[in-house]
C-alpha cells in the first residue's frame, strides 16, 4: 500500500510535534520529568511515520499512543484534539474505502 497520508494530516502530526517540543522544554525549565517523558513517549513514532505510514500505523498511533498519553496528561490533550481529529478523519476515510 502506498503512503496514506496526505498534505493534512502531515501538517496534522507537524504541529503535535512542534507543540510537544514546546511542552517538553516548558515541562524541562519547570522540573517536570514525568511530563517530559509523556510527551516524548507520546510523539516518538510521529518522524517515521512522516516518512511513511499505513492505515495500520495511523490506527496505532490514535488507539495506543494517543489513549495512553491521554491517561496520563489529562487537560493537557485537549490541545490536540484539532489535529487528532484530522487524523480519526483520515483512519475514517481509509477504513471505509477497504469496506
């Protein structure tokens, strides 16, 4: 299967990064460990799977990765959810077109 992602939702998993960096050396300057340590688990994946990515590894991110960082940051993920959206939108799109 060819890449899945389109101009969106690259755009979608660039701006969760450039905000986890933000938070990760807000979290850093306050003496935050665990937070940095959530949002750098939470965006690991998101630079391969920029370079390529299957409905498969989209599905991961959103069902696994997003659920458990949700857990653990709490009113934090809210910022998210614009671009999270985008991304259940394409999971969306993709899973009805294999139907």
């Amino acid at each position: 299967m060819d890449d899945i992602l389109g101009h969106e939702e690259r755009e979608a998993l660039l701006r969760i990064l450039q905000h986890s960096i933000t938070l990760i050396r807000a979290f850093g300057w306050q003496k935050r460990p665990d937070q940095c340590a959530n949002e750098a688990d939470h965006i690991q994946n998101i630079p391969s799977m920029l370079m390529y990515s299957t409905l498969d590894r989209l599905k991961y991110y959103m069902d696994i990765e997003v659920r458990l960082y949700v857990l653990k940051a709490g009113d934090w993920s809210t910022d998210y959810e614009p671009f999270w959206a985008v991304l259940r939108s394409r999971i969306l799109s993709l899973s009805e077109a294999d139907d």
